[in-house]
C-alpha cells in the first residue's frame, strides 16, 4: 500500500509531501489544476523514463520519493532480496531527474536499475488509463485475465515446463539430424584421418625416447672411435706399452755400465708401473652396447613420421592422439545416430502426448470459466451503463504455443443489433475504460498488486452510469487501493478519501498544491463539482457524502 508520496521540483510542483490510506481515494480539481502530475509521479516511481521537461524551471533536479507499506506483500520482499536490498515492512523508492534529463533511482538506499524498478513497480502499481488501456488491445492479455480468474497457474506451470520439454527434444532431433548430414559428407575424411592416426600407433613421450637413442646411438660410435685408436696405440706391435719396456731394458743396461743413471731408472720404473698399469685397465675398457646402423634408421624414419603428422595437423603427439580418438568417436556417432534419433523421436512422442492431455485440460477449464467470466462482467457492464451488451471471451483452437493450445480473445457486443466487436480494434476509448473496470471488479479478489490507479475511467459519462462507476471503484476499494482522477461528484463522494488537487499564481510562478480533505473541506470540493454555491447544493452534496457511506 502506498503510505506517503513526496515530491519536489517536479514540473508544475515545487513541493508536496501527500499522505495516501487505503480504500478508495477519489484525485479531483478544476481541469489543467495538475492532477495529472500526480500520477506521472507514480509513473516515474514505478519506473517510467525520465526526461529534463520533468524538472521545474529554475532548479536543478526533480526528486519523487514514495513510502509503501509492503508487510503483506511477499512477492515484492522477494524480489528485494533476489536484488539483495535490505528491507522490513516498509519500502522507500526515490526518483531524482537531474536538469540535464539523466537520473537516479534508489531503493531503500541502493541504487538500482530501471528496468529493476519497473520489476518491482509491476508488483506494487497497476496503471490504468487511456495509454494503459491499451492492454485490453493485446490479446496476450485477454489469456492471463481468464486464466487468472480460473486459477490455473499450477496447470500452466506444469505445461510451460512440459512444452520447454517437447520444445528441447525436438531442438535435440533437429540438431542430430543435422549431426548426421554433417557426419555423412564428411564421413570419407573422417575415416582417412582415423585410419593414418590409428595405423601410426602414437604414444605420449615417443617421439622423445627415440631421440634420446638416437643421440646415444651418436655417442656410442663417438666412443667406440676413440678407444679402438687408443687400444691401438697402446697394445700394437711397437706399441706404447712394448716401447715402454725396451725403454726400461735400455736404461737398465746404461745404469750398469753407467752408475750415475741408477737415479734415473729408479725414477723411470716409478712412473711405468703405474703407467702400464692405467694401460691395461684401459685395454679392458669396451664401449657401451650400441644401437645397429637398422635401428638408428628405423628410429629416424619414425621420429620423421611422427614430425609430419605434428606438421600436417599442427599439433603435438598429444593432440594427434586426441584427434584419432575423437575421429574414432564421430564414426561410431555416425553409426549409432539412427538409434539416437529413433530415441529422441519415441521421447518426443511421449512428450507431446502428455502436453497435448495438459492443454486439453487447460482448454476445458477456459471453457468452464469463460462462461461464468462473461456473465460477471456482462452484469458489470450493465450496470456502467452499457445496459444491452454481451461480453463473450472467443477461445479458438491454436497450434501449441507457449500458452496451451488456445487463442482467447475477448469480444464485445456494446448495443443491441451490432455483433461483437474485438477488444482489439473496434470498441471506442470509453467503452474500452468501462470493460476495464468491469474486469477489474470481478477479478477484484484475484489480483494480488495492492494498488490500482484508474485515470478519468469516468470520462464522458454523467447521471447514473457514473453512480454505477462509483460503486464500482468504492467495492474494489474494499480488496485493494484504489486512486482515481474524477471529474464526477458521483464518482467522488463514493471514495472513502479525497485528495483535491489545485494551482495557484505566486510573483508570475505557477504552483500546483495536493491536499487531503477533511470532511467540511470535501462537501466544499463536491459543492464546486456540482457547479453551484447555494445553501441547496451544500446540502446536496452533505448527503451525497452520507448516502455513499
């Protein structure tokens, strides 16, 4: 419910702060007073565009702020929390429109999007005047009324999941018929690279390991070199070691015959001992076990497979291995999909049997509530004025849609002789506003936004018709909030709160003021309404005020 609004500097108001009850709360005042503004203003709260005309002349931002008192309102504090604003059981939404036209829009404090205040203002507001109207034009609305009125969103939900089921099955067959196409042109390409992946036989780190032998297989011949020519030179005929020793015979023949070289045969059998002793040992030495000439081919022919295949499908072995596997897969995928699509088309069957039970169901329960819909609002009508007209809601078969199996549309009949005319083109403005307001009434009990706003829903009407409108407006006031612009004194002394609206001239500035009425200041109101000043009209009006009690 909305408690408080306050606005400032907002077009032809400078400063307002008006309190708002609940029941029906009738907005009166001369006509071009700025009732309008009002409403605009709870227009910017629920999320309307804002614009730099909105803010007044001479200043530099427009602010509209509204306090709503949402304890009963489980809906919007879950829209709140999944927004993660903090809340309790009241709510504080605030509207500032800068000079510039640009704005900001809070929320208990947090600052919040547009389109989350108009999230949260769908939930709270419901508008209706000649632009909102025009959803009685769209026939989409026209299937939400009836299927409201025959309470059947648990049955809708169960066939909105269902019909994304069949919806998503038959997604699946389409893609997989498409796989298969796919898969079948390319199935020639797809078997060459498995068989030349496959046949190759890959591994992780192969191409690695073969390197490695190869590099040892150079080594080894580096090696085998090296010690075949040192073993020669030490263990051939003349050799270092057979040189060594005619070295020693000699020295020790000279050191007998010479005794001064005694000291260096001594020295020379010191250093060939251990020498011939390195000698031997390295005779003893043979070369790592080799890799044969086949081998180091074979390896090298592999390392050179391996490289092209890395080139042609650049990639790493890792990657070639994962190619074979996957090629591997989309073959066997080629010759299970025909099992997949009989499958996919059994579930599909399956799915649209049981969605076809549900919108037959949906269908008979349209048809069961159309019919006490449309005597409702007929009685309704009837007595807005529109004495001689029929309401029919037409319920058509439809191709399934995402709403059963139905078109809804609601047809009107305003006079006796005419036919039915659809809500969607023919039905004049006025017509159109009583139809709203006899929806709205006997939906009163089912709508769940707190409060209703009707714009001049009495425009053009006078006398009786507009006493009727008034009980209208008065008895949906007993299940909601309900304002209403009037210009009707019938229509005004019928809400249980009046709020007139009035303008003023002050130093060449325009001001519009918003005041709630006390009981003497309302006669007083209903007294202009009525278009007199004598002490007649005054009591008129007093017990107009009574009567409507």
């Amino acid at each position: 419910m909305l408690k408080q609004l306050t606005i400032n500097s907002f077009t032809l108001i400078s400063q307002a702060e008006v309190p708002f009850h609940e029941g029906f709360t009738a907005i009166t005042g001369e006509t071009g007073a700025g009732k309008s503004v009002l409403l605009k203003a709870l227009r910017m709260v629920c999320g309307d565009k804002s614009n730099a005309t909105l803010v007044r002349s001479g200043e530099e931002k427009a602010v509209v702020e509204a306090i709503f008192d949402i304890s009963n309102e489980p809906q919007v504090q879950k829209i709140l929390e999944s927004m993660e604003i903090d809340s309790d059981d009241e709510l504080v939404i605030r509207r500032e429109i800068l000079e510039n036209g640009k704005g900001r829009a809070r929320v208990n404090g947090a600052v919040v999007s547009l389109s989350d205040l108009q999230q949260l203002g769908e939930e709270l507001i419901q508008m209706h005047g000649q632009s909102e109207q025009l959803m009685l034009r769209d026939t989409r609305t026209h299937a939400q009324m009836l299927d409201d009125y025959a309470n059947n969103g648990e049955l809708l939900s169960e066939y909105s999941q269902n019909f994304n089921e069949w919806n998503s099955l038959k997604a699946k067959i389409e893609a997989t018929e498409n796989r298969a196409k796919e898969l079948a042109a390319q199935k020639d390409f797809l078997k060459f690279q498995f068989d030349e992946l496959s046949k190759a036989s890959l591994k992780e780190n192969e191409e690695e390991e073969l390197e490695e032998k190869v590099s040892a297989a150079s080594k080894n011949e580096t090696e085998r070199r090296y010690l075949n020519d040192i073993q020669g030179m030490l263990d051939s005929e003349n050799g270092l070691l057979d040189q060594i020793q005619v070295l020693q015979s000699k020295m020790r023949s000279l050191a007998m015959k010479l005794p001064q070289y005694e000291n260096d045969l001594k020295a020379l059998d010191e250093v060939a001992d251990p020498f011939e002793g390195v000698c031997k040992d390295i005779l003893r030495l043979s070369p790592s076990k080799a890799m044969s000439e086949a081998e180091i081919d074979r390896a090298n022919t592999r390392i050179a497979q391996i490289q092209k295949l890395k080139r042609k499908y650049r990639t790493d072995v890792v990657g070639l291995i994962s190619l074979a596997e996957q090629r591997k897969q989309e073959l066997e995928s080629l010759e299970n999909l025909d099992a997949d699509l009989e499958e996919l088309n059994r579930q599909t069957a399956k799915a649209l049997a049981k969605l076809e039970t549900i919108a037959a169901e949906l269908t008979k329960r349209r048809t069961e509530a159309a019919k006490r819909f449309d005597s409702a609002v007929a009685g309704f009508l009837h007595d807005l004025g529109m004495p001689k007209a029929i309401f029919h809601t037409s319920i058509e078969n439809h191709a399934l849609s995402a709403n059963g199996a139905d078109k809804i549309e609601f047809m009107l009949a305003p006079n006796m002789g005419e036919g039915e005319k659809s809500l969607q083109k023919a039905v004049s403005g006025g017509e159109l506003s009583r139809v709203l307001l006899a929806i709205k009434s006997v939906m009163a009990d089912l709508d769940r936004v707190p409060l209703l706003i009707f714009d001049e829903v009495d425009s053009g009407i006078s006398g009786e018709v507009g006493n009727k409108i008034g009980e209208a407006l008065q008895n949906l006031g007993k299940h909601h909030q309900v304002l209403t612009i009037t210009h009707l004194h019938q229509v005004a002394c019928r809400a249980k709160n009046q709020l007139a609206v009035s303008k003023k001239e002050v130093d060449g500035r325009t001001f519009t003021s918003a005041k709630v009425l006390n009981y003497s200041e309302r006669i007083d109101e209903i007294v202009r309404m009525l278009g007199g000043e004598s002490e007649t009209v005054r009591k008129h009006a007093q017990q107009l005020l009574e009567n409507s009690k």
